[in-house]
C-alpha cells in the first residue's frame, strides 16, 4: 500500500512538472494582452488610415491591440493642434476585428472610408502586410514592435506625446 501511494506520488509530481515545462512555452505564442506597434518601411499615402497623423510626409506608427480574440487598430491622429493617440475614432465600420492564427500568421480584415484591407502579420519577422482583401497586392509594409499590454500602450502614448512636443516646437514661430 504504501508503495502504491509513493507510485501516485511520484505520478503526480511527474504530470505537475511536465505541466509546469509546457506551460510557459505556449503562453509566449499566445497573442491576446499583446500589442504590437509597427512603422512604415514601404507605404503608400494613398492607403494609409485617413484617421492617421502624417509627420513630415511620413506616416506615423500604427498601433494592433489583441485582445479576447479581437484586435483593435489604434492611431496617433492630429485633431486640431492636438496630437494623441486614438482607437478606431468611432465609426462603426471600423470595430474590434476576429483575428485568425496559425504557427506563422495573424491575419485580419478592416475597413476603412475607402477601402477594405487584409493585414497578414508574420509571427517571426513581425512584417505587418496591408494588401487588398483578395491578396493579391501589398499596399503597405511595416515593421512591428511586439509588446505585452501595458508596454503596448506606454509606447504609444510616448509616440504620441513625442510628436505632439515635435508638432509644438515647428509651431513656435507661427503668429496664429
């Protein structure tokens, strides 16, 4: 009997370990509380997010907030002369989106005034595709940056706090 019960014990220990190893591995492939904040290498103005604050000519970060199986596309716009960070700015087009996953892959769908897009983001590389919703042509290519929740949004609201110190000190001069 006794030996019976250091068997089960043993069982125990074994499956409470194995568990403990494989644990950890699949949550850092696990994309929901993840934020990934990516910027242009090749884009093309003319398919960038109206919603979007263009610096210079140059389109700024765009921010993807996976969460509960959704993501959330978050801009840094220009309202007035007030830059900040902001999600979807309300308009029922542009909702919290189903994301599809496989071992290399996040994709999703959004829609913006003009068009509707498909972004495939590679899990290795972090190239982030905006192509047209059959595929078939990459509007924009951007770099990501992968960061779990509270980063994700720490980064951004520093991207936004930087552009807006950036827009200000061009604006000095200006007599109204």
């Amino acid at each position: 009997m006794a030996l019976m019960n250091g068997l089960q014990s043993v069982k125990i220990f074994f499956l409470i370990t194995i568990f403990a190893l494989i644990n950890p591995y699949s949550s850092l492939a696990s994309i929901n509380g993840k934020g990934i904040v990516c910027s242009c290498v090749d884009c093309k103005l003319e398919h960038i997010d109206p919603s979007s604050y263009i610096n210079k000519t140059i389109p700024t970060e765009t921010g993807f907030h996976f969460k509960n199986d959704k993501v959330t596309i978050f801009f840094i716009s220009k309202m007035g002369d007030k830059i900040q960070l902001s999600e979807n700015i309300n308009i029922s087009l542009r909702k919290k989106k189903s994301f599809y996953t496989n071992n290399n892959e996040i994709q999703w769908t959004y829609k913006d005034n003009r068009n509707i897009y498909a972004y495939i983001l590679d899990r290795k590389t972090l190239y982030l595709k905006q192509m047209n919703i059959i595929k078939t042509k990459t509007h924009n290519l951007r770099k990501c940056n992968a960061f779990p929740e509270k980063k994700f949004f720490e980064e951004m609201n520093k991207l936004s706090y930087d552009y807006q110190k950036s827009y200000y000190k061009r604006s000095m001069k200006n007599k109204i």
